[in-house]
C-alpha cells in the first residue's frame, strides 16, 4: 500500500512524494524547491526518509541543500556519474544498484538512461518507475548532454519494463508532446483520443500522471522508432534515423 502525490514546484515540475499510509515516512524524487516538500510534509505530517535524485539540473536538486537542514539524516540518492554536479548526495548509485529503504519496506533498481543528461538514472521498483527527464508522456527529454544513440537506447530499455509501468516523470509537458505527437503521426487514433483525455484533465487543473508503459507503446512517436509505417512517413531507414529525425523536429516544433 503506498501513495504517490505529485507536489507542484515551478511552472511545471512534479516533485513526487511516496507515502504509506501507515507509516510516518516519506520519500521525494527530484526536489528541485524545498519550499513546497517541507509544505507538504507539515501537512501530512511526515518525516523525509530519502530524496532520489535523477540527475543534476538545478530544477531537480536545488531543495536538497534545505532539505538535509531539515533532515540531517536524511539519505540523499543520486547518480555517481554526476556526483561533480550534484552537491548534498549521500549515496552514489549506478546501473544495477539496488536502493533498499528499509523503513518503508522499498527497493528500487537503478537504471542508466544517458541522454538528456550523460549520467541520468531512473529509479524502479515495480510497478514505480521514477525517469526524471528520459521519458515524459507522448514525449522524451531533450538531448542536452547525449547522442540520439544514447537517448534512444535508454527508451528502448524502459520500453522493455512491464506493461503495467506507471511512469512519475517529472515534467506536465503532456499536452504539448501530444500535439507534436499528432504532428508527427497524425492517423494515430489512439494518440488522438489520448489527447482528449489529457486536455479534459488538464482543464480540471489534474496532473496526466502517471501515464503507463502500455499507453506510452501506442501514442509516444519516440517509442515508436521501430515501426515502418512512421519510418516511411518521415523518410528515415532505421529507427535511430527516425528517432533523430523526430528529436530534432521537436526542437523546433
Ligand atoms: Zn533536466
């Protein structure tokens, strides 16, 4: 039994807080503000256990100084690959690791997602999938620091999680990509249908997230590098010729 309510932070960043109903601790991901987190704690009166962080964009990290003045224990996990970036980590973590958060009963595997940034990790423990800025709903972090290459090899190998994944990215970027989505596939039915959804959500001022695996697989162009028919329509031989080809549309669509 958990629940993950998303804390609104800047214009569009969910920072996610991982609760238990009969447990006084929490976990947050990607506390980028500390204001809005220590709100949330008081309120829901809960102790911060750990912060996860996906990468070291300053929208990420920059509550964490705050927060560990707050929390002196608190276990701050990050990628060792940009621990030069990231100040206030406790605990370096890389592929494969497993974080165990014994008070609140949790593990989650680490995964390296190169891309948006080179050292950017998500966070799993089935069915929570934490991807930062890797994969957003109909939509995909920008290439900041990676390759197409790397980017697109990072989606494939969250794209090969369960079905049932629910995905807590960071961003409420959904409607956007959703229109570049229409742009890019414009007879994909299920992504027009999808759209509605989200607009009817966001009108009533309600996050579109978590998306999950299964909806992302039929209305994400960037999970759908492999099929031919986009191939064609986009005029690209492979998927990572399509991939870069939608990337770079994006930019600047
Ligand atoms: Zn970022």
């Amino acid at each position: 039994m958990y629940s993950i309510t998303p804390i609104m932070a800047f214009q569009d960043n969910y920072i996610w807080a991982l609760c238990q109903p009969d447990n006084d601790f929490c976990i947050v991901v990607d506390p980028g503000d500390a204001k809005p987190v220590q709100a949330f704690l008081q309120l829901h009166n809960k102790q911060l256990t750990a912060i996860l962080v996906t990468h070291h964009h300053h929208d990420h990290t920059g509550g964490i100084a705050t927060l560990r003045q707050d929390w002196p224990n608190v276990r701050v996990i990050g990628p060792s690959a940009e621990q030069d970036k990231i100040s206030g980590l406790t605990e370096l973590v890389q592929h494969n690791d497993t974080v165990i958060i014994e008070n609140m009963q949790l593990n989650f595997s680490v995964i390296r997602v190169p891309g948006h940034t080179l050292g950017h990790i998500a966070f799993y423990s089935a069915p929570i999938l934490f991807c930062g800025d890797t994969l957003f709903s109909a939509g995909c972090g920008r290439l900041f620091e990676g390759t197409p290459k790397q980017m697109l090899n990072s989606l494939n190998t969250l794209a090969a999680l369960p079905d049932e994944t629910q995905i807590y990215c960071t961003h409420e970027y959904t409607l956007a990509n959703l229109a570049f989505a229409a742009y890019a596939e414009p007879d994909n039915i299920t992504a027009t249908n999808y759209r509605q959804t989200c607009e009817e959500l966001r009108h009533k001022q309600l996050p579109t997230l978590p998306s999950s695996m299964a909806i992302e697989k039929k209305i994400n162009p960037f999970l759908r590098c492999e099929n031919k028919k986009l191939q064609q329509q986009w005029q690209a031989n492979s998927a990572l010729d399509l991939f870069s080809k939608i990337r770079a549309a994006k930019d600047t669509f």
